[in-house]
C-alpha cells in the first residue's frame, strides 16, 4: 500500500476529527468540544512549535488513514527537549499494511530534524496489537505510570 | 520530623547537584555538566515557567534532604498543561519520614494553583519503596512507556 | 471450522511430536528424547493419572492441529487438586479458527468432570496473541513467577 | 538472629494455624477448617510425599517463627518433578532478619535433595518487601497467570 505522511493541514478538520474520535473510542473516552477546537487549531498554529500532528492517507486523496500527535517538552537529563508521541491511530480497515509505522518513522524523521532525537510514548500494557508494532521499531522500558 | 518544602533558589546549587547526582546514580546515569547547568538555571528562571523544582529541609536549615522537579507540558486531551513530575529524591538518611511525600504533595498544590491539576510520573516497575509511598498518594496507572 | 478434540491415542506420536516440538521453538527450547518418550507416555499411562494430554484434529482425520497438557497437583488452599494447563499449542495454519479456545473449554470439561474446576496456566507476559484469547476464556491474575 | 529450619511436627499444629491464617490474610482469604485439617495433615504424611513443609523457630524453642509449603508436581519438559514453593509466610515482628531466605534456601536443598532441583513461587507483581528477596535468590520469570 503506498501511503503519503504530511503535516496536518487546516483542510482535514472533519476527517481528523473523524479519526482522533475512534481513537478517543478506544480509551472508552470522550473530550468536549473546546478540546477538539484547541487541539487541532494548536496542532496547526506557529504560535505552538511544542504541538504537532502528522496524518496518513493515501495518494488518490480519497481521505485521512491515520493520524499521530507529538509533542516536545522539557527534560531534565538533557538540554534539548524530547518527543512524547501521543495519540497514534490508524483506520481499522487500514491496519497491518504499514500505516502505523510509517507514522512512527515520521515522528522520529522531525525528532530528529528539531534535534530532539529522543522520542518516546505510553500505551496499555494489554494493548497487543499495537505492541507487536512497538516492539519491532521502538523499546520496552522498565517504566511504568502513576497518576494523581 | 518537620519538613518545609520550598522552591528551589540560587543559593541551593551545591546542595541540589548533590543530591540529584545521588538520584542519577540510582539510574546508573551521568549527565554531563552542561545538563547541570542548563537545568539548574531553568527551573530557577522566569523565562523557563515550564520548568520547576521543589526543595525538602529541616527548619534548622541544615541542608537539603530531598527534591523534586515538575515539568508543565500539553496534552491534547486537554485545554491546559499537564505536569510532568519527574527526578523525586530523598536523602536515604530520612527515607520513611514522609519527605517524599510532602515533596508529592507539593508538586499537587503547585499544580493545582497553575490550574493544571492533572499531575503523573513514571517509575520502574521494580522501585519496590517508590511504589509502596505512590501507591498510596496515586493510582498506578496501566501504561507502560516504550522508548525510541 | 469444524474441530475434533479428543484425549491423545498411541496412534498420535508422530502428529503429537510435530506439534510439540513447534511449541518448544517458539520458547526457543529443546527437551532430550528421553522427554519426549516420558512425556508422551505419561499422558497415556492410566498410571500417571496426573498427567493428561488433549488433541484437536479435524473431522477428515487429516492429522493433528492442536494439542494442550494438563496435569493435576496439590494445592494447599484446598483439599481437590488443581488443574494446570501447559503446552497449549495450534498449528499456525489454522491459528484464529477457534481451536485454542476449543482446546481450552475441554481442559475445563476435564476438570469439572474429575471435581477439580480451578484451572491455571502461565505465559509470558508478552505473548500478545495468545493473551487476546485468555482474555476471553480466563481472568489474568496478577500473580508473576519467580525462578530460581 | 539464629534460625532453625526443621520439617513441619504433628506438635506444631496450632503454631502453623496461626502463622498459615496470618499468612491467609495477607491475600485477604480464609479457608474452612476442612483445609486447615487436610492440608496439615497430608503436609506431615508419607502418604502425600508431594505435599511438604517446614518451618522456622529460634534455637530456644519459643514458637514458629515461619513456614513455607512445597509441592512436587509432573512437569512435561522434564523426566522429574518440579518444585511448587508455596505459602511462604514470616511472622511480622522478625522480618528482614532472614527468616524467609533461610526457609527457601531450605526448600531449595529439600528439591536437590530430591533430584528436581527446579523450584518456583508466584507471587503479586505489587508485592514489594516479598520481591526484594525474591530478587537476590531468584530470577523473575516473564511469565504471569491466567486463572479460569
């Protein structure tokens, strides 16, 4: 399958809503209207470098396929920032044909040209599927998470 | 034991790099002297609001006993930052005297006046004593992080 | 896809070590062949009646496509036995077709049938496919094992 | 501290009742006095040599001090047993003094003395204190339990 990875555009409004909502889905969970509207004008906007998001589709334009989120932040243990991926999805239909990774690779390409190389992100232990793509392009680490 | 927790000042620089080379070395890690730097002056800097640190000592002002460094970052799940406690250190001498709790506690209230209350950390699944106190002011959480 | 599962026969040897020897390499282990003949012959011996063995083949009798072990052992916290399911196994070819699951159900027959209906088994934590059917059949608990 | 480990005694009933609930209660269960009856007296019989325990006590004689259970059960990679390390239990007030390493140390002797020198527990991922030990005489397995 041949797939196109580009920066989201202002163009993609409904169809990145469209995936961000499936993939909310699967976290049983929901955002309200004012976190659609924040995130993806953030995700766009200059005014914020820390927030971005790539989307898959493919060539024919026939509609978005996939979407990742990243974000840079902070770190203590070093001077650049580092890059927390967040919200990695891709269109069941579309699934195992090379989509997520593709994504992934994308991420660590603008890592690695805003020289914060170092990217990582978080995902249910249980989340199986996706964990047999993250073993194959990224590391388990030993650290797991707690919240307030 | 009293504890008051403060933030980190300029006058602390010996005593904070002193006991965060204590807490790099329980990750069997350096950071070079640059990251030093870098670090301290960020989260004492107003020009740096993303980065913070906390400060445990005995009233007597005997010397640091414990630190803590919390990160503002977004999140797309939501209108405002999230915090990122990251580097939670306390002199061994006073483990189990409720320093580092004070010192979580802190960062919450912290959180809470920045109105970015949602507050979380990572720790290795084998932090046998961590776990035990975040167990107790936290919900361990079923993410587990994967790294580039 | 219509499954036969029925207890291991004399006649299985050959089928019983194909298959098993596939399960072994998927632990990236070997056992002698003083294993495999004791094994097997337990799990037809009348006079080891802790050791038992089911196979799944399909109707036409065209040769195995699953097996699964199952021993019977004391167990302090009650006065039956418990009944340990190990070596659960299905021929790549028809893996999703519901015969690990058919395997599973019969072990659980088995054990209601002889009084014992607790049933355990272990896996490694990331064995992502097989954990998508335990899902399902069983409850993950958050026992983990210790060797020494 | 000086520690004797001996196999269980048909005198030590009452003592084991009070370590084994203290213990039961740790995982929040109880058993009905059937168990309590069956499982002490098969763990001191020659008719159920699979079922063993021994116990720990101060060289004066003052009382149990801890217990453990060990099972000998069929394993299918191996012609000989195998060791199920069970109900490993220390009385509160002599924690940390070697009670418990002593105990499975001696089970480890017991299975070499047997000629199934494989020895394994389960235990609660959240376990902290029990995996601090666990930790230096033994090795975490990848592998977790799944119950019907």
């Amino acid at each position: 399958m041949s797939i196109v990875i580009r920066p989201l555009s202002p163009a993609d409004e409904a169809e990145w809503r469209r995936l961000w909502t499936l993939y909310l889905e699967l976290y049983e969970t929901t955002v309200p209207d004012a976190v659609y509207a924040a995130s993806f004008a953030r995700n766009l906007s200059a005014d914020h470098p820390d927030m971005n998001a790539l989307v898959a589709e493919r060539p024919d334009g026939s509609g978005l396929i996939g979407l990742v989120h990243y974000i840079f932040h902070r770190h203590n243990w070093r001077e650049e920032d580092v890059v927390y991926l967040q919200d990695l999805y891709v269109d069941a239909q579309v699934r195992g044909g090379g989509v997520g990774r593709a994504l992934i690779q994308a991420v660590y390409a603008a890592a690695d040209a805003a020289g914060t190389p170092a990217v990582y992100w978080m995902t249910q232990e249980f989340n199986y599927k996706g964990r047999m793509l993250y073993d194959q392009v990224a590391t388990k680490s030993p650290f797991i998470q707690y919240r307030r």
